[in-house]
C-alpha cells in the first residue's frame, strides 16, 4: 500500500514539475514575440492607471458625474463582458443536456471564455466600485433582496464558482490529479443544469436593473420585457462569440488545435450558426412586439428613434440573414462575419441602454463620455483576458484531448 | 457519466435551496405604503419662497459641509443652474422669465424621501433605510459604492465623493435625522425666514397645503408635488406656477419604485423552480433519442450479423459437403488403386 | 456570385428602407417657410374656409396680410385687388362697403372657392415672379399649406373705448349743425322685414348682436368691425389722398398691425376727459330688491337698498360693456332677477353682484381694483372666498333713512340723499394714538432688533388711498386700515400685538397660522413685494436689521 502511494504521490509531483516547465513555456511564447510587446506596454500601462484609480479616487480617472453614475466599466466590461461569456453555459448545455455530443470539443474553449470574462468582470468590478474589499458584504452583512443587483451579484459569483468547477478537469489534468479530477467529472451535468439557470437568472436580472429607470432611459429601449431582451440576446450573442472564438483560435493557436477541433470547426459554425439565425429572429420579432405593445411607432422617426433602428436591422436583422444565407450555402466566412455582425450588436445593445439612451432627455453637457482613462484599463482588462487565454489554452488541455483521458 | 438518482436529485436540491435567498418575495399584490403612521414630511411652498438661501446655510452648518467659495448671502449664485453636490445637500435655484410669473421664482432641490424610496429598493447592502420619522437615511459603513441608488432616483439626487479614493460616500440630504429624534427640526426649516419650508406630519401637511389652495386658488397651481409622484414622497411641494417650468418632471407617474422591479425579481424562484424540470426534461430527451438511436443501431447491427452468419453457415456446409465428396472418391480411388497394386503383386508372385 | 449578388441586394433593400425611415422623421422638423420672416406677427389671417364644405384636405394657410397690402402699396395697388365692392343697396343706414372676402361675395361651391384661391393667388405670384420680384409660392402645394411654421400670431384685441368712440364721433360730426352721425355705425335688425334700420336711442355695443361666430345671417363681431372700421378707414384715406401734407391724422390704420399690434396700440392718441356720452342713462340709481313698481307710491323696500352713482361708475371705467355685457338694459330688467330667469342663465341678482371672481359683477371689480399697487400690500393675502364681515355689507347696502323714499319721491333721489350720508375716510387716529417706533426684539440670534417704523407706516398707507373713493367708503372707520396688519382681530383702537397669537410654528391644532417669526417676514416682506418697494428688499436682510450673531439651529 505505502509503496503504491509513494508511486502515485511521485507521478503527481512529476506532474507538477511537467506543470511548470508548460507554464514557463506559455509565458515565454506569450509575451517574448512581436504582439507579446504590445501587451507588456497595455499591461504597465494598466498598473499604472490602476494605482492612480486608488490613489486619486473615481473622480482622477474617469468622467463619471452625479448624473452618470454608470460608464464603460459597467456599459462594456459588465455588461457586454457578461452577455459574451454567455458561450459556457450555451454551448455546454447544447452538449450535455441537449446532446449534441459532436460539438464536445468545443465546450472547453467555451467554458475557459466564459470563466475567463466572468473573472474579468469581477476584475472591472473592482476599478468601478467605490470600495470593492467591501464587495462581500451585500452576503455576509446584510442582504439587500429588495434589490435586482443582489440577485445579479449572488448569481454571477454563483456561476463563476460553477465556471471554475467546469474548467478545473482540464487544470487538474495539466497537473496530474486524477482522482480530483474524477470527481469533478461526474458533476458534470448538474453543474450544466446549474449554470444554465443561474444564466437565465444573472443575464435577465442585468436587464431588470433598468426597470427601475423607466424616466432615465428612453422608451424605445425601456420595456417590461428588458429581462426578456437580454437573456434572449444574451443565448445568440453566447453561440456568436463561441464561432468567432473558434475563428480566432484556428488563426492564432492552429499549432495548439487537435484534429477533432480542426475538422468539427466547420460543423460547430454550421450548427451554431443555425441555431444563432433562429434564435435573431426570435429576439427581433419580440422587439417589434415590444413596440407595438406600448405603440411607440410614432418614436421610430426621431433620431433616437432612428439610432435604434440601425441597432434593430443592421445588427439583429442582418446577422440573422447573413447567418440563415452562410449556413445555407455553407460559407464559413459569411459566418463568422454574422458572428462579429452579432457580437457588435449585443454590445450596442448594452452601450445603448446603459449610457446613450440611458439619460437621453438630459442637455448634452450632462451627458456623458468615457474619459480616456476609463478606455484604457477596460483595453487593460481584455488585454489581461486576451494573455490568460492564450497562456491557458496554449499549456492545458484547452484546444486539445489529454492524452491520458479519453472519456 | 454515471450518476445515481438519488446523489443527482441531491444535488438539484442543494442548488436549487441556494438560489433562492429571499423566503418572503411578494407576489403581485395590491398593498400600497402609504407611509408609517405620524411619519413627518415638509412642505415647500415656492409662493412663500423669497430666494434667500438661508436654507442652504443652515444645511451646511448642521451637517458639517465645508464653506463653499461664495457665501451664503452672495445671491448672484443663483444666476447658474445647480443641482445636489457632495458639498451641498440641497440648492435654491432661481427660475425668470416664466410665463404668469409676477417674478423670479425659486426651487428648492433635496432628497424627496419617498414614501418608497428607489434608492432603498436598490440598494444591494440594505444601506438605505426609510424611517419612521420619514426620513429615507444613508448608512456609509456598509455601502459598497456600487452607486446603482444614482441610476434608480428618479429625481436624480444621491451624489457621489468620486474624488475620495478610499472612503467615497453618497451624499444626499437626511431630513436631519438625529435632530428629528430629538424633536428638533431640520436645519432649512429652522432657518427659513418666511415659513416657506413646513414641518409636520404628513398627512397633516397635506390638508394644510390643500387648505392654502383652497384660500388663494389664483396664487397656487392646483397640484400637491409630492402627494402621489412615485407612490408619495415625504417632501411636498406648492408652486405659483406649472411645475415643469422649474424643472420638476411631470412624467414620473404614480408607480412606487419598488414595484417596477416587483415583477422581475418575483420570477426568480419561479425560473429556480421550473428550470431544473424542463432542463432535466431536455436531458432525458435528449437521453431517450440516443438509447433508442443506440438500440436501432445494435438492431441492425444484430441482423445483419445474423444474416451473414447464417449465409456463412451455409457456404461451409456446402464446401465441406463437397470437400467430404471429394475426400471419399480420392479414398475410394486410392483404395481400389492400393487394392489393384496388391493384386497384380501377387499374381507377380504367384507365378 | 448569385449568392453573392442576392445577399447586396438583401443588404440594399434593408439600407433603404432605413433611409426612407430617416427621411419620413426628418418630415416632421419645421420647414422653412419661404419668405416668412420669423418670429411674432399681428396679420397673419388663417384661410381655412374650406372646412365649411367638409374636412380640411390640406393644412389651412397661414397668409400675412399686411405682407401683401404693402406690397401692393408699392405698387400702387388698393384693397380693390383683392376684395370686391358689395352693390349699393339704398334700404341699409349705411353705404356699400367692401366685401371682406377674397375676390367673391359669397361661398358658393367648395371648387367655386378653391379655385378662386389657388388661380388668383398663384395668377398674382406668377405675375410678380415673372417681372423679376419676389413673390410668394407658385406651385407647390406645400409652400402655402404648410404643416409647421414659425410664424405666431401676437395679434391683441382692440377695444373702442370711450376715447376711440370720442374720437370717432367727434370726427363723423356734421360740422354745421353738430349732430353726430351714429347711423354711421349702428344698427338694429327688423326680424319681420329682415332690414337693417337706426334706431335713436336705442345705440349699443356691437356685440351685443355681433357674437365671436358668425350664424346665419348675422356675422361675427370680427367681420362686422372690419368691415365697418376698415373700410371706413379705407375710403376717408381714399378721399383724402393728395389733400393733405402729411402728419395730419385722417383716419385709422387699414393695416393689421395698425390696430393689433400692441406697440401700435399704445400709440393711439387719449383723450383725458372724455365728454359723457349721452344715451339717456341715468346718474343715480337705487338698487332695489324687489324692482321698481312706477305704479306705486312707496316702494316695497324689502332689504337695504343700494344707492349706485352710475355716473361716477361711467368715469371709472373705459367702456359700458365691462358692467353691461349683453345690453344697455338695467341689469334687473329680465336677465338677473332676483329669483333668476332663463335670459339671465339662471345667474340670480345676488350672484350677478357678489361673484368675487367674476370682474363683471360689483364685487368682482371691486376686487380687481384691490391689485393696485397702494391695496396690493394688504388684500393680496385676503383669501378671495374669505366670509365678508357684516359691516363691509352695510357699506354699500345702506340702512334706508325713514324706511325708504318718502311718497311720491323718485327713487334716485332718494338714492342720492342716502350717497350723501355714505362716510368716507378722511384722516386717521391722532398721533398720540399712533406708537412712532415698535422695536420688534424678539428671537434676537443672528439679527439684532428691528425698529419699526410704525406711525410713519400708518400714515403712508393712509395718504395712499384717501384719494381714493372705493377704499375710502370702505376704509372709513379710522381703525379698518390698521386690520392691514393687525388682523384676524375685531377693528378697533388699540388692537392686540403679533405676539399676541404668533409663537412657536408648525403647532398642529393651528397648522395656517406661521410662527412668529414667518408671521412678521411674510406680513413685511409680501406687503413690500405688492406694493414694489425696492428697499428693503425681501433678500436683504441687513436692510431692516444688523447681524449681531450666528444662525440658531
């Protein structure tokens, strides 16, 4: 028995060492090349605006005022960050409670985007919030539950400790630890369930936080039906940003892809690609409900009115048909152009409601823009995503199979 | 992956019992707060208002703001625009120029303290309350500084300290609160010199504002501000002219904040609830179309096994068959030809 | 490539159906009317005549009409341009005027009209445009029929009151015999023999026939005065032209704004005291509650009458239609009964002298007085539907002397032995009675004592309205005017103090009633306010008193 256990403790710490060589690797490949540059500069940059948020207050590094209490940290990185990684919990229950196993390959990558934007949400949280040690007291002090944002922070700290538990097999395969491994891998399904719940919950209820402005935010865009909007918009944007980053992945780390990612690329595209069109369509026809519902036609004509019309047909209604035309004629690039189309449509959709129709009816010298500050850490932030990412998937067993598990 | 049902089932309760953090969500109900009985309120009236500021000062003298740079007394401030500041709860601003106005007219802007406030219903910390002298307080020992209160006020007055870096707070009038519990009242109100600033009870401030209406109908629009705007707010107001040529929006309606979000936050135990069924109904779904796609695959798998073994069968029978047919004439030929052999030996022999 | 191609075409369509969004909300900005010059105008005539045939097609034209009289003028045009002279016809008291309507006398047929407009007036453009001036639209349907413009109207009414009727009359005199030529102007109408005719005596307001709408055959009172006013000024300036040099008045303006601008307005020339225009009214009037009985010899005197100088109430205001608003008749006559009748809308006697809010009853334009400048101070802040005390009642319902007229006294005489009696103020109490200075040291925190000039304050507010009768008979006990401040208190003498019921504010059981502090700063400072003293101002603080500490809070 002991002499077993010694066995198994020396694979594991041989495994470690492996572990450390991979990551050193990683980071050598990362930032010693011609792009590794320009992250160095984005990240000393970042640390340096990071100190001065912390040492000059809100007021030194952005252009928030009384009457704009919310900019791009929330506009962009919360927002739009958690609409995009919705890829995790879609593209994981389309494998595992939908059965679609021959997208398996893909959960992976979709699982480390989502952890990885969660976690970067939780990072911006930090710049934008007045005290962010004191982030844990709405669950430790006192629960403010009248409130839509205690939903939305008990759910997205849920779901990011369940991203964890989703992305953990592949860490805990780099570094050896099959039995943990194991354990987790049974979890599976409920962590799915779980997720995809908590999903519904979080991306619905960062729509729900605008209900209570119905005199803020301009009534094209105001409906009882935001939760509605965002959860749906939150699905498409999910399967766009999956393909786009299954796009990005062949251009950038095609060494690093197995030849199950290769080959099932163009069925992943194909197949999300459908479901993306289907599901555009849906969302644009309860817009138009949405309209009709409060009789808002008169408002199409105004400018703001015309402002989201390009938000409703240049970037729900034409992504919808670009995707139906590329899958149909099984044309991957239209695709994944109906893919960017897609993900800069939902993040307009979240700039729109959160800063431009939000405060519409206010004199333009209350309005506001993000300083240039604010620009770059939020640049900072996904540039941090964007090296994590290619650290992770280029060292564990992200883009391909472990040799040593075939289940 | 395999999972026992029960480990499975246990698993969905410890989830689902997680999400679900309030136990007493309302559902769609026709309750209407009307305010805590007795609870004090003040009304504004800007016929009574003549502009001097002495409300401002005795708001930063009670609660400790800093000096601003022109004093209290310097009128030409209100030549500007202003609205609530961290360093001032509320401000005097001066409208001319409105139609029917004999004069200049003046409002006083400060937190409303709403019957139900939006700032407390948003609040994620529990950092506002609604107390039982009406006043809506602001605890900074527990705000995280998430400043969604500033998105929900619809009268868009809770301010923020962005330049501090390590201790920002909210800053919005607190009706003077400890003095109120001392039954003294708040700062503007001690010092307004003509009365245009009211304290009382609310219920009684309304009757004493409808009461003004009812005396000078030409002096008073006839509309309380206040008295249903958002569910009710504690502070009142009564202008000589319409409200929205000062600023005060008429568009707010009757809605108490709370009860815009009543609906959405209401559907989360509804989605904890249903969610886990229809997703572990997708999943046996989805389960069932493999087993039965798996089972037709084994079927036809079995069938044609059996069907080329049984030709197979066929076949061998048939070529040892013929291989016997043939083993038999080669014995019998060799037989006859060993037989033939002896007998010519021994005729050789016999010779 | 086919694909290719579907998807551009796709794309398109999708472009332009969001350019056409685009241009159909642009639709709704103003346009920019052509040669409109923006801003407030006094002549803008709306055309919309045809929305007697049916509803509007179009949008109704905005036409400027002093616009287009200049422009004639320039071109030594007339109004005959446009209107048509109506035939003589020898059975009206007056001559043939111009017809008011453009180019035709009557609405005949909606094309008739339409055509009339759109012919002559695009005729006329087209003709100016082609000598090289400018002119107005000449085709496009949506330069006159605009859907938006930035053109307001800051037409204001022109009253003829008794200066402009002066004026008028004095200007229609035969200048031999001295007559003055009201046929010129008024009329009654026969129903029976549906003519026009003068009746001697019988003058009266235009609008007592000429309401805001045309019925029928009787127009409205807009139609009827420009016709009568307009074209009169019309033809004297006619006969006149070349006789005289110029600055001598002829007659009134022709133009819109002449009469509807109000700068223009305020230019037309007051006469100061206008002659009493003579129609048989009466100097003296008892008004009584139970109407005159001439078949009586006394007079059933049912309640205090009310002695009315009707000739002092003539000089006291611009025009007979402010009191008598549908006829010259005696209010009592058959409109406002004591009981009420359907003539009079059911409004009964007692409403038609008492509603405060209506300027046409007694009480109401005894009310509005009180906004003078020298009453303002103090009635301003008395409550319109306050309960009148019984003694203001007796002011003007004077207790009969003897029970009534004696016999065979006419009633007016009565009425005016009874105005004799009416006492007045004349001065106030002595100065002994009268404390100079009251220093008012109460809550003395910030601010030190006030010294209140207080018997300079009583005699100002006195020498203010001595003048004046109406606050004279009401203000005649001396102690009535010391009510200003000293009120909800009985009039006397020696009236209580403020502290007497102001002390601490914000008590619930008399939540109306400010505390001392607000009672004194809204009694002096609204008072200033009404009556625009400047100093002290209700801001400066240090005006009426020095700062000697801080604020108590």
């Amino acid at each position: 028995m002991p002499r077993e256990s010694a066995t198994a403790s020396k694979t594991v710490l041989s495994s470690f060492d492996q572990a450390l060589k991979d990551l050193v690797k990683a980071l050598r490949e990362t930032f010693i090349s011609p792009f590794g540059f320009v992250y160095i500069i984005i990240i000393l940059l970042g640390l340096i605006l990071t100190i001065l948020r912390f040492t000059k207050g809100l007021a030194g590094v952005t252009n928030l005022s009384d009457y704009n209490a919310w900019g791009i940290w929330i506009g962009f990185d919360l927002l739009t960050g958690v609409a995009l990684a919705a890829g995790g919990f879609v593209t994981s229950a389309a494998v595992y409670i939908f059965g679609y196993k021959k997208y398996h390959f893909a959960v992976r990558p979709a699982i480390l985007t989502g952890f990885l934007g969660y976690a970067l949400v939780i990072v911006a949280l930090n710049y934008d919030v007045g005290r962010p040690w004191r982030m844990p007291y709405p669950f430790i002090l006192q629960q403010g539950t009248t409130s839509v944002l205690f939903e939305v922070g008990a759910c997205v700290v849920l779901y990011f400790l369940v991203l964890f538990m989703e992305f953990c097999p592949a860490a805990l395969e780099w570094l050896g630890l099959k039995k943990l491994r194991k354990q987790l891998i049974k979890l599976t399904l409920v962590l799915t369930i779980f997720g995809v719940i908590l999903s519904t919950l979080h991306q619905s209820s960062l729509g729900s936080l605008f209900l209570i402005a119905p005199s803020k935010l301009h009534p094209l865009w105001y409906s009882s039906y935001l939760p509605i909007f965002f959860f749906v918009s939150s699905v498409f944007a999910g399967f766009s940003i999956v393909i786009f980053e299954s796009a990005l992945s062949h251009r950038f780390f095609g060494d690093k892809m197995d030849e199950a990612l290769q080959k099932g690329r163009e069925d992943l595209a194909l197949g999300f690609g459908k479901a993306a069109s289907l599901v555009l369509a849906g969302y644009f026809a309860v817009k138009i409900f949405g309209i009709s519902v409060d009789n808002h036609w008169h408002l199409l004509g105004t400018p703001y009115g015309i402002w989201f019309l390009v938000e409703l047909l240049g970037f729900v209604a034409l992504p919808c048909f670009l995707y139906a035309v590329g899958v149909r004629d099984r044309n991957l690039t239209i695709i994944k152009w109906a893919a960017i189309c897609t993900v800069i449509g939902v993040m307009l959709n979240r700039l729109n409601i959160s800063l431009i129709a939000f405060n519409w009816h206010l004199p333009s010298a209350d309005r506001y823009f993000p300083h240039w500050m604010e620009i770059a850490i939020s640049v900072f932030i996904v540039t941090l995503g964007i090296v994590a990412f290619r650290i992770i998937a280029s060292m564990m067993p992200i883009l391909h199979d472990h040799p040593d598990y075939n289940d | 992956m395999s999972i026992s049902r029960r480990k499975f089932l246990g698993w969905l309760g410890v989830a689902g019992i997680s999400t679900v953090l309030d136990k007493r969500v309302y559902a769609a109900s026709n309750k209407h707060f009307s305010g805590y009985p007795d609870s004090g309120g003040v009304l504004y009236d800007n016929v009574l208002c003549i502009g001097c500021r002495d409300c401002e000062n005795g708001c930063n003298q009670v609660n400790e703001l800093p000096q601003p740079d022109k004093p209290f007394d310097d009128l030409s401030i209100l030549d500007n625009k202003r609205r609530t500041s961290p360093k001032a709860y509320t401000v005097v601003n001066r409208y001319d120029g409105i139609k029917d106005a004999k004069g200049p007219v003046y409002r006083k802007i400060q937190c409303n303290h709403c019957l139900e406030p939006a700032c407390a219903s948003s609040c994620f910390v529990k950092a506002y309350t609604k107390t039982e002298t009406g006043a809506v307080t602001y605890d900074s020992s527990v705000c995280v500084g998430c400043r969604y209160c500033m998105i929900a006020c619809p009268f868009e007055i809770p301010t923020y300290e962005y330049d501090k870096a390590l201790t920002p707070r909210i800053m919005k009038c607190t009706m003077c609160y400890p003095r109120l519990l001392k039954g003294k009242l708040p700062g503007c109100v001690q010092l307004c010199p003509t009365e245009a600033l009211t304290f009382g009870k609310r219920t009684q401030l309304i009757k004493t504002a409808r009461e003004r209406i009812r005396k000078y109908p030409d002096r008073y629009i006839d509309h309380i501000y206040g008295e249903h705007e958002m569910g009710g707010t504690s502070w009142l107001y009564l202008s000589g002219v319409p409200f929205r040529d000062l600023g005060m929006r008429e568009d707010l309606g009757i809605t108490p904040a709370p009860e815009l979000t009543k609906g959405a936050l209401g559907s989360v135990p509804i989605i904890v609830g249903l969610w886990p069924a229809v997703l572990t109904g997708m999943y046996a779904l989805s389960k069932r179309k493999e087993k039965i796609a798996r089972e037709e695959k084994e079927e036809a798998v079995a069938t044609a096994l059996a069907k080329a073994s049984a030709e197979a069968e066929e076949k061998l029978s048939k070529v040892l068959t013929e291989a016997e047919v043939k083993n038999q004439t080669a014995i019998e030929g060799a037989v006859k030809k060993a037989l033939g052999k002896v007998a010519d030996n021994q005729t050789k022999e016999g010779t | 490539m086919k694909k290719r191609r579907s998807l551009i075409g796709l794309a398109g369509i999708l472009l332009t159906v969001t350019i056409v969004f685009i241009y159909t909300g642009r639709a709704h900005l103003a346009q920019e009317p052509s040669g409109y010059s923006k801003g407030k105008r006094a002549d803008i005539v709306t055309i919309d005549i045809m929305s007697k045939f049916g509803p509007l097609e179009r949008s109704e034209v905005m036409f400027l009409h002093d616009l287009h009289t200049e422009t004639l003028e320039k071109k030594k045009k007339d109004c005959t341009t446009c209107h048509l002279m109506e035939k003589e016809d020898p059975s009206l008291p007056r001559p043939a005027r111009l017809s008011l309507k453009f180019k035709r006398h009557k609405d005949l047929d909606k094309q008739e009209v339409m055509d009339i407009y759109h012919n002559e007036c695009m005729a006329c453009h087209k003709e100016m445009s082609d000598e090289g001036e400018k002119a107005g639209p000449i085709e496009a349907c949506g330069e006159c029929h605009l859907k938006e413009t930035n053109v307001s109207s800051s037409q204001q009414p022109i009253i003829l009151d008794k200066s402009l009727h002066f004026r008028h009359s004095e200007a229609n005199k035969d200048t031999e015999t001295g007559e003055g030529d009201c046929a010129l102007c008024h009329h009654e109408y026969n129903k029976s023999t549906k003519k026009l005719f003068y009746a001697k005596g019988k003058e009266g307001s235009c609008r007592y026939c000429h309401k805001m709408v045309t019925e029928e055959n009787r127009i409205s009172v807009r139609l009827a005065s420009h016709q009568a006013c307009v074209d009169c000024h019309r033809k004297k300036l006619d006969q006149n032209k070349g006789k005289t040099s110029g600055g001598e008045h002829v007659a009134g303006p022709v133009k819109c704004s002449g009469c509807h601008d109000l700068k223009n307005q305020q230019e037309i020339e007051r006469v100061k005291d206008v002659p009493r225009i003579k129609r048989n009214q009466p100097d003296i009037v008892l008004i009584q509650a139970n109407g005159r009985n001439p078949d009586k010899q006394k007079s059933t005197l049912k309640m205090n009458p009310v002695p009315f100088d009707h000739r002092a109430h003539e000089q006291y205001n611009d025009t007979c239609i402010e009191c008598h608003h549908e006829s010259l008749d005696s209010c009592t006559k058959t409109c406002h009964t004591q009981r009420g009748s359907r003539d009079g809308a059911d409004i009964q006697l007692e409403r038609a002298m008492h509603q405060i809010d209506a300027k046409i009853s007694c009480m109401g334009c005894h009310e509005t007085k009180q906004q003078d400048k020298n009453c303002a101070g103090c009635h301003t802040f008395m409550a319109k539907n306050r309960k009148h005390i019984e003694s203001t009642c007796l002011v003007c319902h004077m207790t009969p002397s003897g029970g009534g007229p004696e016999n065979g006294q006419k009633p007016e005489v009565f009425a005016g032995m009874l105005l004799q009696t009416r006492s007045v103020l004349k001065d106030t109490y002595s100065d002994e009675d009268i404390p100079e200075k009251i220093i008012i040291g109460e809550l003395m925190y910030q601010y030190g004592p006030v010294e209140f000039p207080h018997r300079k304050i009583v005699k100002t507010l006195v020498s203010n309205i001595v003048d004046n009768r109406l606050a004279g008979y009401f203000h005649a006990e001396k102690g009535t005017i010391c009510q200003a401040c000293h009120h909800n208190s009985p009039e006397t003498k020696k009236p209580p103090n403020c502290t007497s019921c102001h002390g601490r504010p914000f008590d619930e059981k008399n939540p109306l009633r400010p505390g001392l502090k607000a009672a004194y700063h809204q009694k002096c400072i609204g008072c200033h306010e009404e009556m625009n003293i400047e100093k002290p101002s209700p801001t400066g603080c240090a005006d009426c008193h020095k700062i000697v500490g801080l604020p108590q809070l």
